[in-house]
C-alpha cells in the first residue's frame, strides 16, 4: 500500500466517523452512534423539564352566564407547547455507504407521548362544596355555589343541578365540558334525566312547558312542547311523566312518534322493558307514598308489583332509578321533613326491600347511586349521632350488607336558616 492509499483510507475514515455521528447504524459506528443518542436524551430531558414550566393547566371557575359573571377558566391545558427537535439531527445529504439497522436494544429517539387528560366517571366523581373532583382532578365551580344534584356523561361532562349559598336561592341547571366549562345553560328550577349510558339529557326547566334533549356536548338532539314533567330517558327514548288526566308518554326523540303511558312513570329500566311509577295518595290521616313496577312490553301495562300505604311501604319508599342490569329499584325513604332521607334499595321481582327502612335498619343521607356490579353503593352519608339534626357528612362506599369504609373524610356541615345542606354530593 502505498502513502497516498494510506492517506485515502485515512480520509475514508475520517469522513465515516464524522457521518456516523447523523446517521444510525451497526458495527463499528455503534459507540458513535450510541453517544449521540445519550447526547439526544440528554437534550430532550433539559428541554422537556423547560417545557413543562411553560404549560398552563388551569383550574375552572365556573360561571354561570345568567350570572352576569365573567366565563369560567378551563381545568385543562388551554394550549399544548411542542417539544423542539433534539439538537445534532441527522444531516439530510445521503450517506457515502448504505446504513444497516440499527441495533434493536438501543433506546429509542422518538418523541415522548403527551400524557391524556384524566376524565370523570361515574364511579369515582363527586362534588364538595363549590368543587367536583375526580381522581386528583379538581374542578372548581363558582365561589359559593352549593351543587344540589350531579350526573356524568358519556364524554367525562356534567350535568349540574346548584343554586348560591348568598343572594338569590334560585336553582340552575347546566351541563359542563369535561374540563368544568359551561356547554349549555338548561334553564332554572328545573327537572333533568340522564340515559344510562350518559349520551343524552332530558330536561325541562321550571319556567316553560317545553322538554329538550341534548347531547353531552349541549346540541340540541330534539324537543317538544308537553305540559309532563321528565321521567326517563333510554336510548332514542324519552319518557314524560304524567297525572291521571294526561297520563304519562314515550316519546321518539328521532321520529317524533309517541304511545301512551300509565301515568307517575318516574323511571325505565335499561333494556326499556318495565317502567316504576311513583304517587301519593292524600288520606284524613297523613299523605300516603305508593309505588309499582309495570311491564312496558305488554300493551296493557299490566303491574308486577304493587305497594301502597302504611301497612305495604312503611317507610314509604320512592323509586329514583333502576340500577344498571333492572335488577332492583333504587330511590329513597322519605324521612325528616325531606332534610335528608335514608337510602333504600328494592328487588324488582317481588319488592323484597334489599336496603333501608326504619331503626336499624336506617341508612341515613343526602345523595347515593348503586355501582355497576349491584352490589355495592356509593353515599353521601349523614354520619351524626343522633342522626338528626345533622351535623355531620362523610362519602362512604358500602355494600348492600352495610359494610362501609370513608372514601372521602367527615366534615363538619354548616347549617343555612334551619335547612341543613351535605358537603358532599354523589353523582347520580
């Protein structure tokens, strides 16, 4: 070989080492290219941790329009900032050899995946005082709003039923983004019902006689004027619920076509096949809670369950809902001037009472929803000793043979006039 072969082969070389270091290849390059891919992390961990100081995640304040207020901060990011293109990025012109694979246990260069943001649920949801919180998410709403009802939809929303601790007690009504924003204003002093699959929203304010469905995302879906108040909704389906003069109706929301119903129809099971009713009965004595479970597959409606007066509902339960496989009917024994009132859980079949009653058997509380696995329920608690007047409020997770642990701590309530309000609210 001779000098000038040698001082090729050393240029050769030379240029080699200097491409090894823009492109990613095996054999002899891969210390060089190994040292520039701890280089890149190196990088990227300096201008992630930079990024991560400029990122703006808010948390929602609430405000309702018909408030005069000004709108409400989003709880999530309002923008998301790019990474930069590690430093040292390949040079575009073509290698002088062609590149092999680079070695599969080297780490990797692509850009790290933005974490999602989290989403409320059903199942872990719930609002205290002037906040909804899920997970470690906290939503806040307007100063010094008291949430009265609350409900998850199908796209991490809400549904929010509250009304302000000063001023004005008027109730309002509103469905909110998943990040805490108002999507659409529903009126005041209000009735709504959510699918049980959480896509749609019936509702009727306090003021008119028409009733609209919305979508989680506040569109309108369909709407109709009716004098009935909301019952259900299921599916494509919205149940009115009417007196013994107009009785009660399924309405189509897509076709418009509508079938009578037996009137107080209050809920429908999941699979639309039996509905509850829900009545009172005014005696010389005291007014009298009755209830009763229809079968809505046959055309005469006929009754599968009965139960009406002192002496068959005793402690005068009221259905709210049926639980998500139809098996029971859960609602609430009226107790306490409607302060607050003891949860109560029936089987569909018979009536048999699963949950609830009188003495012991009481399960004093505000707010409560059965879990998916209908075993088990999630409840604002009245944790007082002697439960009434209530002085306290927990969020416990029990299951049908009260067997309860605190999911969120007792706190103390605070009373308004006499009328004792919960802390904690449990979505429905």
């Amino acid at each position: 070989m001779t000098t000038t072969d040698r001082d090729d082969e050393k240029e050769l070389q030379a240029l080699l080492r200097q491409r090894a270091a823009g492109v990613e290849v095996a054999g002899d390059f891969a210390p060089v290219a190994v040292a520039r891919r701890r280089r890149d992390q190196r990088t990227r961990v300096v201008v992630a941790a930079a990024a991560a100081a400029v990122v703006a995640v808010g948390v929602p304040v609430l405000w309702s329009t018909s408030r005069g207020s000004t709108p409400p901060v989003p709880a999530l990011p309002t923008a998301t900032t790019s990474l930069p293109s590690p430093t040292g990025s390949a040079p575009t012109t073509a290698p002088t050899t062609p590149p092999t694979t680079a070695p599969t246990d080297l780490p990797s260069t692509a850009a790290p995946t933005a974490p999602s943001a989290p989403v409320a649920t059903r199942a872990d949801a719930y609002a205290l005082d002037d906040t909804i919180r899920f997970g470690t998410t906290v939503l806040r709403l307007e100063k010094g709003t008291v949430v009265e009802s609350l409900a998850v939809l199908a796209n991490g929303g809400f549904v929010l039923q509250s009304h302000l601790s000063t001023g004005s007690s008027q109730s309002e009504m509103e469905i909110l983004s998943p990040a805490g924003r108002t999507a659409r204003t529903l009126g005041a002093s209000g009735m709504y019902a959510v699918s049980p699959d959480g896509t749609r929203v019936l509702a009727k304010d306090g003021t008119g006689n028409t009733v609209v469905v919305y979508a989680p995302d506040g569109t309108v879906v369909g709407q109709r004027r009716d004098a009935r108040e909301v019952g259900a909704i299921v599916g494509g389906t919205a149940y009115l619920n009417g007196g013994p003069s107009e009785g009660s109706l399924a309405w189509d929301v897509a076709t418009g076509a509508t079938r009578p119903l037996p009137a107080h129809v209050v809920a429908v099971s999941p699979d639309g096949s039996r509905a509850a009713l829900s009545w009172m009965v005014t005696t010389d004595v005291q007014d009298e809670a009755c209830w009763a479970v229809v079968d809505l597959s046959r055309p005469t409606f006929p009754k599968t369950v009965e139960k009406c007066g002192p002496s068959e509902n005793p402690t005068m339960f009221m259905p709210t809902a049926f639980s998500s496989k139809g098996t029971y009917l859960v609602g609430s024994d009226y107790v306490d001037g409607g302060f607050w009132f003891s949860a109560g859980v029936v089987r569909v079949s018979d009536g048999t009472v699963v949950l609830g009653g009188n003495g012991d058997a009481l399960v004093s509380g505000w707010t409560w929803h059965l879990d998916d696995d209908e075993s088990t329920f999630v409840i604002s608690r009245n944790t007082s000793r002697p439960v009434s007047p209530a002085t306290s409020n927990a969020l416990q997770h029990c299951s049908l043979a009260m067997a309860c642990t605190d999911v969120q701590p007792q706190v103390t309530l605070r009373g308004q006039g006499g009328f004792t309000e919960p802390r904690y609210v449990v979505p429905r």
